[in-house]
C-alpha cells in the first residue's frame, strides 16, 4: 500500500529541492522522463502535489485523483 506521500508513483518528499522551488514560481516542474514521457509535478488545488506527464494534443496536466480536473498548460521552458 502506498503511503500518504506517493503521489503518481513518486514519493513527494523526495522531490529536489531545486525542482520544488521551480513548483513554487512556475507551477509545474519536469521530473524525468520515463520510457519516452515527461513527467511533471504539480500543484492540484484539492490533493496538493501531483505527479503525471501532460496529455492530449494541448499537452495539458490532469490531476489523477480528479475526475476531469484540468490544470494550466506548461509553461514555456525557459532558454
């Protein structure tokens, strides 16, 4: 059974610190990549941080606890 702090598969405390600072100003931060999808963590209004890769062609993040709960689009990456 996973604990509270798994969200996705990945436990939340074990988030980088420069990965959550990037959370906290952008909203969303790129984890890794897992056999060829990005995955992001963000913050959901109701279960707070959520892992999951962006999904449809807007490339939007969609909370897995929420029943079509859409979140913002990604920001442009910066150069």
């Amino acid at each position: 059974m996973l604990g509270s702090n798994v969200k996705g598969g990945i436990e939340v405390s074990n988030v980088p610190f420069l990965v959550l600072l990037k959370l906290r100003f952008f909203g969303s931060a790129k984890l890794g990549t897992v056999q060829g999808l990005d995955y992001y963590i963000f913050k959901c209004k109701l279960h707070g941080k959520v892992v999951n890769y962006p999904q449809g062609y807007e490339k939007v993040l969609v909370c897995s606890e929420c029943d079509n709960t859409l979140h913002p689009p990604l920001p442009s990456p910066l150069a």
